[in-house]
C-alpha cells in the first residue's frame, strides 16, 4: 500500500472513531435518562431502550475494530490479512478500511474452519 492510500485510510479511521465514539457517548446518556424514568411512556422507553442497547453493542465492536486497524497501521501490519500476511485487496480496504482478511481467508475464518 503506498503511503498516500494509507494516509487517506488513516484520516478515515481516526474520523469513524470519533463520530463512533461521540455516538457510543450520546446513546450512554440516553440509556442514563431511560433509567432513571424520566420517559413518560414506559413500555415505549423498554423498547427504544433495548434498541438503543444493540446500537451501542455494535459501536463498541465497531470502534474496537477501528482502534484494532489504527494499531496495525502503527505497527506496520496494516492492510496485509491477519492470517495468511497477503496484501489485502485495495479495493476492499478502501470500502472496508478496518478490514483484517483477505477476501479468501474471510471465508474461511467465517464458515469457522
Ligand atoms: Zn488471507
């Protein structure tokens, strides 16, 4: 990868982990008001909390994946795939900057082999 693409994919990173943090930070304050009961309709409440809930389970996964990526890119291992050390595919990092597998070990590592 040269350095300009890992320049660009570095700024994406450091943005998605900043809009997914002020995101995770925003939804902790709601699920904080729902607790307390401040929400006149309650079973209304359960529900955007339960949604709110899964939201903030992906975020976390999300900014771990993001942080997982920027770790990579300082240690050099960025952009390779994390089990066979191939280049990944550029068109899929760009699409998937947090991308850890090569198209053909991401089936694999998914069907659990
Ligand atoms: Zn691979």
């Amino acid at each position: 990868m040269d350095n300009a693409t890992l320049k660009e994919l570095k700024e994406r990173l450091l943005f998605l982990k900043k809009e997914i943090r002020s995101r995770i930070e925003e939804n902790s304050k709601k699920v904080n008001i729902q607790e307390r009961g401040d929400v006149g309709d309650y079973s209304d409440a359960i529900y955007t909390k339960d949604i709110i809930y899964d939201l903030l389970e992906k975020d976390r996964k999300r900014l771990q994946e993001v942080e997982e990526s920027l770790y990579r890119i300082e240690n050099g291992s960025y952009g390779k795939c994390a089990r066979c050390g191939k280049e990944i595919e550029l068109e899929r990092m760009k699409a998937k900057p947090t991308a850890k597998y090569c198209i053909e070990c991401r089936k694999i590592v998914e069907s659990g082999l």
